[in-house]
C-alpha cells in the first residue's frame, strides 16, 4: 500500500488525501482551489482499498486520523496544522509555486 500512496502522492503537483464528511478536508481544498491549485484529490472513503491507505498515511503522518494528508511537489507536508501555518507564514504560495503548482 505504501507503493500505491507514493504513486498517487505524484500524480499531480499537489495531492490531497481526504473523506468526504471531514470539515478540515474541505477547508484544505478550498484553500488550494481559491489559491488557483488543480488538486488531485482522493476521497479514502469512496476507494475500495481507502481504508488500506488511510493506515499508511497515518504511519506516515504518526498520527490519526491522517486527513487531510497534503503532499506538495511529491513531499508529504501533513494536514491542516502544517498547511495553516505555511499560508499564514507567507511560505506556501512560494512553495506551490516552487512545485509547479501555481504561476502567478
């Protein structure tokens, strides 16, 4: 499973991992998606081995639940915490913009 989270993690420039009833999963996009970011987003809850893959990003992330798991460039960043204080610290638009994600 940890081969399957590392391929999906880079399919685009930015991936997030969430369910689809998590409030701190909709902010996380919403910020991306106002931010200018076409995120790859899975929904664990709707992937029929998203439980499997819910318990590697928790390994990763040491911590549950793991959503929203938020990678950038490929490079597991973790949830809303981390992402929060990287936008409100002015880092995270450089950071998007670094990985391709946004250009303006």
């Amino acid at each position: 499973m940890a081969e399957r989270v590392s391929r999906l993690s880079t399919e685009k420039a930015v991936v997030i991992f969430t369910t689809s009833q998590c409030p701190m999963c909709h902010t996380v996009s919403s910020l991306f998606y106002e931010l200018g970011v076409c995120a790859a987003v899975h929904e664990l809850d709707k992937d029929p081995r998203g439980r499997e893959m819910e318990r590697e990003l928790a390994r990763r992330l040491g911590r549950a639940p793991p959503v929203p798991a938020v990678f950038i460039g490929g490079n597991l960043f973790g949830s809303t915490d981390k992402i929060m204080s990287l936008h409100l610290a002015g880092k995270l638009v450089p950071m998007l913009k670094g990985a391709g994600a946004i250009w303006l």
